[in-house]
C-alpha cells in the first residue's frame, strides 16, 4: 500500500511498516501497530506532512485514534513529526528528550533552515536535466515547508528500562543505552517475536555512524539477536527478517578496527567495505562515519 511519502508493508497481522520514501518528505521509517484498540505509533518521520499522512493512515487501519507513540532516538528524521502527536503520550528515554533539547533548540533550528536554503540553491540549475537532483530538490522543499512550521514536541512518558503495554497484543518498549546514538528504544512484540529497531538496523544499507558507538552499537544487537525475531522492522531499508540484524555485531566490531587505521592515518575514502557488508547501499555513508568517529 504507497502512499504520497511511504509505503505501508503488513508485516505481521496488525503491523504495518512505513517505509520512507527516498524522495519524501519522511526519510526515516514509523511503524504502526493495532494493539486490540490501542494504536502505537513507533517515530514520527522527518516533517509534519509525513507525519499528518502516517496519523490518518493509522486511523484508517486500525479505526481508532492514536494511544501512544514512542521516539526509538532523538534524530529529526524520527522524531521532528511529534507535533502531530503532541496530544498523546510520546515515550523515549531521559537521555534522548535531552538530546531533542540541545539539537532542536532555536539555534539548532536556525541552522537547519540555513543549511535548506543553502541545498536548495546548490540544485536549482540542475535540477531540471538531472531526475536525481529534482528528487532531491523535491525532499528539500518538503522540509523546508516543515522547518517553517516545526514546534519542538518532547516525550513526556521517559522510560530508564522497559514499559509494558498489556492489552490483546502485548508490546515491550524497552532500552538497553547507547548503540547508534547516545540512548536508543526498540519495541518488541514477543508473541509474534517482531522487533522495531530504529535505526540500531538498517537493512542492507551502510548506517549513518556519526553520532554512533560501534562496540556499544554491536553489544546491543547482540541483545536483539538473544530476542530471537522473526521479523525485523529498521529504521531505514525495508522490513526483513533475522538476517537484516545477523552481520551487524561483526560489522561493527570491524569498524572499531577501521577507525584505528584512520587515525593512524589511512585515507578512509579507500578502506574497503567490511566483507558482511558487500552489496550493501551507501558506502559513501561509511566512509563519511569512519572520518567522523576517528576525529572524535
């Protein structure tokens, strides 16, 4: 099911994925859940539009209105649609409300807005020949339209642990601390062992590392992987199973390796891919992360 800024996969019966759409206005994926007259939001998306479209299409599906939704971490790409859901309970953990703050204040906003501006007229002449560049263009405008209207939400429900939401399907909100940002939530489902991971996963893709601990980020898909799934929902990629998690631990551990040899002066544009990871997107993502961590 596709609709203007994500497309709807039924993972499990009641459980919907909303896979971003690469030129959208959503970037990051949400996850809806029907918990037998409670919906459960899991993230936001990157704008209000993507977002108003996520609440409806919950309501649609479900029929009822939005219970709770939860932030997996305080990235914008997961977390700038809490406006939208700002009459309900969003639930994250202490440290990623605190990260909100920092990154969303006021100035934070500013910059962002400065830096859209900037993007938008880095691809106004190309965008007409180049079909790349007019998606982009396209995204930029939808967050550009966003920036302009974004009211910082914060979660008011802040979980150190776990919440357990008991009703006709039981779901598990839970932290085990740092991995792919500096506090990050999954939400387990034990009875159809589905896990949505936020950005902890992302499936088939080289992850976004900046603001990563790799040792911490593979201890904690180990824990994942101790869950046992058989279905896997990540924050970017589309839904899979165990397999979208099962490379990540050894990824990440060679990663520690990798960024020792740029610090000790390798070019990391030149460090090849990790061997799990072969055939995976965005190697440029990598090698970006790989710099970024080693200056740390």
């Amino acid at each position: 099911m596709t609709f203007e800024h994500f497309t709807l996969h039924e993972v499990v019966s009641g459980v919907w994925a909303a896979e971003a759409d690469l030129a959208g206005a959503s970037v990051g994926n949400a996850t809806i859940i029907d918990a037998g007259g409670r919906t459960i939001i899991v993230d936001t998306f990157m704008t209000e539009v993507a977002a108003q479209e996520l609440r409806r299409a919950s309501e649609e599906l479900t029929g009822n209105q939005v219970y709770l939704a939860v932030n997996s971490h305080w990235h914008a790409d997961h977390t700038s649609g809490n406006q939208v859901f700002a009459d309900v309970p969003i639930v994250s953990t202490r440290q990623t409300m605190e990260r909100l703050i920092e990154e969303m204040a006021p100035q934070g906003l500013a910059a962002w807005q400065e830096e859209i501006e900037t993007s938008i007229a880095s691809l106004q002449d190309s965008a007409d020949d180049d079909e790349r560049a007019a998606k982009q263009l396209e995204q930029l405008r939808h967050f550009k339209n966003s920036a302009e209207i974004f009211k910082l939400t914060l979660p008011d429900l802040l979980i150190d642990g776990r919440l357990v939401v008991e009703g006709e399907r039981r779901v598990e909100i839970e932290t085990h601390g740092k991995g792919h940002t500096v506090s990050d939530t999954v939400v387990w489902l034990p009875e159809e062992r589905l896990v949505i991971t936020g950005d902890l996963c992302w499936h088939g893709i080289h992850p976004r590392m900046h603001d990563g601990f790799p040792g911490a980020w593979a201890n904690y898909v180990e824990k994942i992987l101790d869950m046992d799934p058989l279905h896997v929902i990540p924050g970017h990629g589309i839904p899979g199973d165990v397999g979208a998690l099962s490379g990540l631990p050894e990824y990440f551990r060679t990663v520690e390796v990798l960024i020792d040899e740029v610090r000790a002066g390798a070019d990391p544009k030149e460090i090849p891919a990790p061997a799990v990871s072969m055939g995976w997107d965005g190697l440029g993502r990598m090698h970006a992360g790989l710099q970024v961590l080693a200056d740390r």
